[in-house]
C-alpha cells in the first residue's frame, strides 16, 4: 500500500509540473531573476544571470536583489519599497544602441511613479516557469551585458523589425522570472488578477517576442 501511495504521488507530481505554471501565480511578494534566454521553452533557473533591484536596475544576485509586490487589484502592476515600476520614466537612459529602441526608457522604481494598465507585468498559463511578460506578449528584455558584482545596469524592452531581427547587436537577450516569497494580505472585495487569453500547450513554439516594430 505504502509503495502504491508513493507511485501515485510521483505521478500527481508528473502531472502537475507537465501542467505548466497558471498566470495566477504571479501574485504576492518575490524576487525577479534575470535569465540570459533567447527562448522560453527551454529557459530554466541554470540560466540566472543576476536580479532587479528595489529601483528596477539589472544587478549581480544576491543581496542587492530588490523585493516586489504585485498589487492585487487594478492595475496589478509591481512596486518596491522604493515606489511603482514602470518603463515610462523619462529620467531613465534610452536604449540608442538599438535600432529600434532609441526612444525607449530602461525599467525603474520610483516613489512619484502613478501606475498606469500597461506598466503590467504578466506571465501565461503553461510556462514552465514564471517568466514575465509586457505589453504585446513581449517576453524577452535587452540589456548591454550580465552584470559583475558592482554592476547597476539599465534594462528595456526587447524590440526588433526588419532593420534588426534579433537583439540589439552587442547587447545580450533575456527573460525575466518571478520567484514567489508570500502573500499579500487579502482585502475584501478583491477579485482574480485577470490574465492574457493564451495558454502554452506541449509543442508550441510561440515567440513571443512582442509585435515587430515598423521602420
């Protein structure tokens, strides 16, 4: 009987991680990793490169690692002890390296940030992992290196188009990954994060690279 419970359970265990992830385990408080990733079917947690700190800046693991909470209600963006994240900050260093990211800002925190539905970050059900994704399923980021230990480097969006159908030439190609530390109290009244009408099936090779960018 003993070894039937213990077969029975690998195969629960089996069948929950063949599950994938569920979107609605991005919530609470954790940590964001930073993998080097060109692809999310085969990204794990080998690939971590470093982490966000609390002001949203790509840093070498650690302790600098910053603490993230996902507000559970509208617009279920994330924020440090620092202030709301957003990739609107005109104060941020622009990505001119790339061809078609000159006008883009790098991720921050900051505490006068009035958080807006497309600072959102999401994850899809299906995903091996909580990789997070913005705006048009947009799942990679950009970023000119992996970090040394005294790094603090800016992140961006991930774009490309015809002038440039991979990552920004020099720079390295990356995914982000939401590791959960616990939850945020519950409010009343408060209702299930929405999430994207997508679900990761075993065999698809979805991109998920965001839309390409004219020009």
């Amino acid at each position: 009987m003993a070894r039937l419970f213990s077969t029975l359970l690998i195969l629960a265990s089996a069948l929950v991680a063949h599950a994938g992830i569920q979107a609605t385990d991005f919530s609470g408080v954790g940590k964001i990793y930073v993998l080097k990733s060109d692809s999310w079917s085969t990204a794990s947690p080998k690939e971590k490169v470093g982490c966000l700190d609390d002001h949203g800046k790509f840093v070498h693991a650690g302790p600098a690692c910053g603490t993230f909470s996902r507000r559970p209600t509208y617009p279920y963006t994330l924020s440090t002890a620092v202030g709301n994240c957003t990739f609107d900050d005109e104060s941020q260093e622009r990505n001119t390296d790339s061809t078609y990211g000159t006008l883009d800002y790098a991720w921050s925190c900051k505490d006068d940030h009035n958080s807006q539905l497309w600072d959102e970050f999401y994850t899809i059900d299906g995903f091996p992992y909580i990789f997070l994704c913005f705006g048009d399923f947009a799942c990679y980021y950009d970023a000119k290196k992996a970090p040394s230990p005294k790094d603090v480097l800016p992140l961006w969006q991930y774009r490309w188009g015809s002038q440039q159908m991979g990552i920004t030439p020099g720079h390295v190609q990356l995914q982000l990954m939401w590791e959960k530390m616990g939850d945020l109290p519950k409010r009343e009244g408060e209702s299930k994060i929405p999430s994207p009408r997508i679900r990761i099936e075993d065999g698809m090779q979805i991109p998920l690279g965001g839309a390409a960018t004219k020009g």
